[in-house]
C-alpha cells in the first residue's frame, strides 16, 4: 500500500511539473532591457499550478547571495528560537551613523524588518549563534545550506546562495504556513511583509540588495500578489554592472511594470 501512495505521489509531482505548465514570456523582457540590468522573473499561480518566467535559466540554474531577502529566515529563526519575542521587540542602536538614517535609532523587529535594518538583523543572528542557524538551515534546505564564514554576514558576502526557484518557493510555503515554524510566528513575518493592501489588491514582499562576486549591484523582491483571495507567488532577481544605478527605484519599477502588464494590482484577476 505505502508503494503504490509514493508512486501515486511522484507521478503527480511529474504531472505538476510538466513542461505544460510553463511559460516563458519572453515580452517581459522589455522591463529588464529598458532598465539596463540582466535578470529573470517567476510568477507561479496557485490555482493552476502554471508558471510563468522570463529568462528560465537564470531562475531556476543560478544561484546568488540572498541579502535583505535572508531577514525572512531570520525573523522566523529568531522568533521560534525566543531571541525575538515579538514583533514589537526593540534592539537598541548601537550608536554608530550608518547611511541609511532609518537605521540610525531603535528599532522594532517590525520596523527593522520594513526599512531592512542589517545592523538590527546581525544582532539577531548573534544572539541566534551559529549552531541553531545552521541547524535551522539544514531543516529547511535553505539555498547551499552552509555557514562557512561569520555568523553576521554569511547572507551578505556570497558565501551562502539561493536560486529564484529556491527563494519563491519558500515565500509559498510561508504563505501557507507549511514552513517548520510556529504558524503564530509565520503570521507575524507575513505582517510585515505586507506592504500594499486596498481593495483592489494585497502586495507582500521583502527586498534584498548586495554585490555579486564581480561586484555588480544584485538586487531581490520576492513575495506574493493576492487578489480576489486568490495568491500568486513571484520573485524578481537582476543585477546590474552600473555603479551609480538607483536600485531601489529599478526595483519596484521592473516589479510594478511585469504585474501590471500581467493584469494584476487593478483588481481583474
């Protein structure tokens, strides 16, 4: 009986991920080109199991640093592992001037987790340590899994990698709470990824910018666009070779683009 359940099973993993059900959309495309960057999208509906990619090498071959998108992990992390008791847990500022000025005061994880405070989130990992991390990435197969450099900024320096594929997946299974947390504790990461809601449409996400090996700017959004109560998964990945490029702005231009010539954020899907 439990042989012919797994065959059952694995027959319907082939089925879901049959060729069929994947569309390389190459009009996307456009986005990428118009803003001089190089990189890849995935959209996956969830009520038909279809996806739908630019550039499907890059997003289901490559690998790269996770950056800001890793405060996903970590918030859950630190939250199952009582280091952050709640969203409304305050780190203070350590007192040093950082670039970015919302950084520059205390912070709640909430807070910290919007404006993507990494001096807020290395101090989380810190008091995470370096054996639960590991444990905890190994439970969930997080990207290449190992910390092979320190505990504050393996996310940040190329040491750790993630796919598109890898990073959209997890994002689905938070949605869904199936992730080995707390449902309390993926709710809370929820909230704060939620950053557009009105009544045309729900956009949750988490940015990430970092430098690749070669020191392109590589930036991130993963996350999902609900309408109707009806979610679909997506993840942004690009890179850009331009010193002076306003990535923050690409970013959200490229997203907003792709959605919208997609037929999404109006309310119609």
């Amino acid at each position: 009986m439990l042989k012919i359940v797994a065959v059952f099973f694995l027959a319907l993993l082939i089925y879901s991920c049959s060729p069929k059900n994947f569309k390389e959309d190459d009009k996307l495309g456009k986005y990428f080109t118009e803003n001089k960057v190089q990189g890849c999208f995935g959209l996956y509906n969830n009520a038909t199991n279809e996806f739908t990619f630019y550039n499907l090498k890059r997003y289901r071959d490559s690998s790269y640093l996770p950056a800001s998108t890793f405060k996903i992990v970590n918030s859950l992390i630190g939250l199952q592992e009582g280091k952050i008791v709640n969203d409304s847990m305050l780190i203070k500022w350590d007192g040093v001037k950082r670039k970015v000025e919302s950084w520059n005061k205390d912070l709640t994880m909430y807070e910290a987790f919007r404006v993507s405070s990494v001096p807020y989130y290395q101090e989380v990992a810190r008091r995470i340590g370096k054996e639960r991390m590991q444990s905890w990435l190994d439970s969930i197969g997080y990207g290449s899994k190992k910390i092979t450099t320190a505990i504050d900024t393996f996310w940040l320096d190329n040491s750790l990698k993630i796919t598109p594929d890898e990073e959209l997946g997890l994002v689905k299974k938070l949605y869904f709470n199936q992730l080995p947390f707390f449902s309390i504790n993926q709710d809370i990461v929820k909230r704060a990824m939620l950053f557009e809601n009105n009544a045309n449409y729900r956009l949750g996400y988490k940015t990430g910018w970092g430098k690749t090996e070669n020191g392109n700017h590589l930036a991130w959004i993963v996350g999902w666009v609900e309408e109707n109560n009806h979610p679909y998964f997506y993840v942004l990945n690009f890179e850009s070779a331009d010193p002076n490029a306003d990535i923050p702005s690409i970013r959200m231009n490229i997203l907003k683009g792709i959605l919208n010539q997609l037929g999404f954020l109006k309310g119609k899907m």
